[in-house]
C-alpha cells in the first residue's frame, strides 16, 4: 500500500474585530479642521470683503489646534501624543518594514511626522497672522505687540511661504492617502468617518462613550472661549 503524503500545515486564521481607534471628537477635529482650512484658502484668494470670514476661520482653526493640543494630553488612547510620538529608531525599522506592526495602529511613525508637521505649520500660520499688519486694512489683534518689521515679516510669511508650504503639506497629505488605499491596500479614510479599525481583537480601544464626549465638549467651549478671547484684543486682521 503506497505510503500517504503528509498533508500540509493549515494556514492560521488570523482574527480580527472591529477596535475604536479614533474617538468622536478626534474625528470632528479632524473634519472640522478639513473644512476650516479650505475655507481659508479659499476666502484669503478672494481678498476684499472675504477677509472678514478668513479672519473668523483663523480663530476657527486657533480654537480647534487649542483642542488637539489638550485633547493631544486627555483624549482617547489612539489619539494622545504619547501613542504617536515615535523615536527615530522605530521610525527607521518603520520605513525598512521592519517595525512591529502594532505601531501603525493609529497614526504610522510616517503618518504621525505628517500630523505633527502639519500642525505646527498651522499653528505657525495662525500666530503669524494674529500679529499680521499688511498696512492697508488689516492688522492682527496681537500686532501692537511687536514692533513694525515683525509684523511685516509675519505678514510676508503668511501670505508667502506659510501658505506655500501649508500647501504642499496638504498635497502630500493627500497623496499618500491614495498611495496607501492604492498600492497597499489601506483605506485611511473609513476609520476617520466611523472611528474603527479591523484589528486583533487584543489591541485596546479608544475610550469613546459619553463620558469622554461630555468632557470634550467642556475643553471645546474652553478652547472657544480662549479664541474669542484673542480675538477681542485688537482690531480685525
């Protein structure tokens, strides 16, 4: 009787859930942040009258960058800066794919360069616009706070390769959007709209229930407030 050949290994089913990565008020952060900067785009082209709407978004975006910074410290797991503040090491094996997996379970080593950078160039923007004076009809709340080179230079910056660069920031943003859903098979854009990820079931989730919502509502209106606050300080931009 012919001897039967081993039949092979079974390949191992991995199993997976649907896990909260990012919480509800991450995520109207986000968008909301989204359409906030189109809209500046948008209103500081136009000029003349629409300046007065890219002035209320410029307060729009100083309040929401309030939130993430201290969302950034209270908010749920995922969206906390100490879960995507990455070393250079690990971002290294990152892009040799070679870091552990688990460290793209919310922003990717990459993808966290991209937020922090685009933060920072829009906090920069904001501040440079706050003390902005383009000698003709707007002059930043803060501007009587430096002297008149500053606030030229802030203006010029604001105007010029701030905007340039917010941008590029944001082409790039986009395109490795597309490059992750087209060439590696990773829709980044579904978990911003519903929040979850399908993951091994032993990755802890983001808190997300009322609670949590309830108390970024109360640092929302705080960080509304502050922005008012700003704004009451001087005259429009």
């Amino acid at each position: 009787m012919p001897r039967s050949q081993p039949t092979p290994d079974a390949v191992p089913t991995v199993v997976t859930t649907r896990v909260r990565i990012w919480d509800l008020p991450t995520r109207l952060f986000h968008w909301l942040l989204v359409a906030a900067v189109i809209g500046l785009v948008i209103t500081g082209n136009l000029g003349g009258n629409w300046m007065t709407w890219h002035q209320r978004l410029g307060y729009a975006v100083l309040a929401l960058l309030l939130f993430r910074l201290m969302w950034g410290l209270i908010g749920g797991r995922w969206s906390r800066f100490s879960h995507f503040l990455f070393s250079p090491r690990t971002l290294w094996a990152y892009l040799r794919g070679q870091a552990d997996p688990r460290v793209a379970v919310g922003h990717s080593p990459l993808g966290a360069l991209s937020v922090l950078a685009m933060l920072a160039l829009l906090a920069a923007q904001v501040g440079t616009g706050l003390i902005s004076d383009d000698e003709i009809a707007f002059v930043g709340p803060l501007a009587h706070l430096v002297n008149t080179e500053t606030a030229l230079a802030a203006t010029a910056w604001h105007k010029g390769w701030g905007k340039t660069l917010l941008l590029v920031l944001v082409g790039l943003h986009i395109a490795a959007i597309a490059v992750y859903r087209w060439v590696f098979g990773q829709a980044l854009l579904p978990p911003m709209l519903h929040g979850d990820k399908r993951l091994p079931p032993d990755i802890p989730a983001s808190a997300d229930g009322w609670p949590q919502r309830l108390l970024a509502l109360v640092v929302a209106a705080a960080c509304g407030t502050v922005a008012w606050w700003v704004s009451t300080l001087g005259p429009a931009w």
